[in-house]
C-alpha cells in the first residue's frame, strides 16, 4: 500500500522538484522579497540594511503625480492596444485561413513581425517616426506639412502603440487560426444552405465558436499592454514631458535610474495587483465561456 501511494502521488512531485527548486529561486524568493523592500526605506546607498517604514512608500505613492500620469498612459494603452489586437488578428486569421494560392508565403509575411526582436523593431520604426522618416517624405510627396510623431506629446504614445499592435498581430493571428481549424466545414455549408453568407457566416458562426479564443487573446494582449517597457525605452524613454511613460518604465527609472528600491518595489507591487486582477478576469471569463 505504501509502495503504490509513494508511485502514485510522490513520484509526479519528484519530477517537478528541479523545476519548482529553480522557480522558487528565481521567481518567488525575489518575489517575496521585493513584496517586504515595498515596505522600506532602500536607496541610494545599497551596501545598508534596509530600514523599515511601513505604508511610507504606498502615503508617497499616492501623492506621486508622476505615477497617476504613468498609470493614466498605461490605461490609454490599454484601452487603445486591446481591441485592436482582438478584433483586426481574428479578420488576418479568417484571411490566411481560406485555400487560396501562396497563402503559406501571406502566413509567413503576416508572422514575420512576431519573431523580429523588440529592440530591431522599435530602432526601425524609430526611423520611419524621425522627422526626416519614411513617413514624412511619403507625407510631403502628398503635400502634408512634417509631424513629430515621437517628439509631440499627444502623438508620441500613439506612435509607441503602433509598434506594439504591428508586432502583435501575427502572433494573436496563430492562436486565432488554430481555433478557426478546428470548427468543422459542414457548420459553414449549412450556413450557407440557410443563406448565411459572406460576413454574416462568420458573425453566426465563426464568433460564437471563436469565444474562448477571443477572451485568451484580451486577457493576453491586455496584460502585455500593462508591461509594456521596450517599446517606449527603444523610443521616446517616457518623453516628452512623461506623455508616454508607463508604470513599468516609471518603476525602471526609479529603480536603477534613482536606486530608490524600495519605492520601485512599491511601484512594482501595485502593477503586480493591476496584473492579478488581469488574471483572475480571465479565468472568469474562460469558466462563462465553458459554460456557455
């Protein structure tokens, strides 16, 4: 009896025991730890113990302009980032998912962008946004006076998310097009027979069946729009005058910019909430899904 427990409920953890020793060290210890320097006073001078000061840091937090600013851009993004990359990914995917000739070489195009570093990406779009880019020389062949893309505060961060939704695409596009493979052709057909065509097949068709796709796709692109860092780093490093700077990057600047590492934990430990409350609504929604 005891030789039969040990194989059934012992020997799965045995195997999972390198991997959780390696997490816990490099996942949750650090977690934990900058869950307690949130609630200290740790700067400047690295080499001192940590003094502990309570909810300081949260008081501080609250009365940081600097930080409400960055949590409002992080909300624009996204808000802005989200359904863009929820609905134009799912009509890529209905595209690329039709028998037509060289559809393999429009996949491989569309996915291009999503294997490309962050770094090469926004370096390049970085161009394409300079005032003397592609962009602005398209726009004066047509007669349109230059824009500062990148260096106007009300256009910088759309210019970041333009980046963000180009790199998204074909990657949402794959999870997508795994979903509209596995709904069966006959469903269409007699779609078809009913005199559901075109557009209207995939609104009672391709929609309802797609839903578990389409709520993974939200709570992913929403939680990678929460985190977004390279973008504005590569860009426009949170400028001008903070328009596009993120709660990320703001926790960066405070981190190793300033070395007020408690106070970047504290940042960190209201993003990691923001983040939570992400998760939980997808596994929410996922269970409405299932049940409908």
């Amino acid at each position: 009896m005891s030789v039969t427990f040990s194989r059934r409920y012992l020997t799965p953890y045995l195997f999972l025991l390198p991997a959780i020793f390696i997490l816990s060290l490099t996942v949750l210890w650090p977690a934990v730890q900058a869950f307690y320097l949130s609630f200290t006073n740790y700067e400047y001078d690295l080499t001192q113990m940590p003094q502990w000061v309570g909810l300081k840091n949260f008081y501080r937090l609250w009365g940081d302009r600097t930080f409400w600013q960055t949590l409002t851009n992080t909300l624009l993004y996204l808000t802005c980032v989200v359904p863009v990359l929820v609905v134009l990914p799912l009509g890529m995917a209905i595209l690329c998912n039709q028998k037509l000739k060289g559809m393999n070489w429009f996949r491989a195009a569309y996915y291009t962008p999503a294997v490309i570093s962050m770094v090469v990406a926004g370096i390049a779009w970085k161009w394409l946004f300079a005032e003397t880019g592609l962009l602005n020389q398209l726009g004066e062949l047509l007669g349109l006076p230059p824009v500062s893309w990148l260096a106007n505060p009300k256009l910088a961060i759309f210019s970041v998310m333009a980046v963000t939704i180009w790199k998204g695409l074909g990657y949402y596009m794959v999870i997508y097009l795994a979903g509209l493979q596995a709904i069966p052709a006959e469903l269409y057909e007699a779609a078809a027979i009913d005199g559901s065509d075109g557009l209207g097949k995939h609104w009672d068709i391709t929609v309802p069946l797609m839903k578990p796709y389409l709520v993974l796709v939200a709570v992913i692109s929403a939680i990678s729009a929460t985190k977004v860092f390279e973008e504005v780093y590569i860009m426009t490093q949170g400028g001008p005058r903070n328009s596009s700077k993120t709660v990320v990057y703001y926790l960066y600047e405070r981190a190793f910019n300033d070395l007020e590492i408690g106070y970047a934990c504290t940042i960190g430990l209201v993003l990691f909430l923001l983040i939570l409350g992400l998760s939980i609504l997808q596994v929410s929604l996922q269970g409405l899904t299932r049940n409908d």
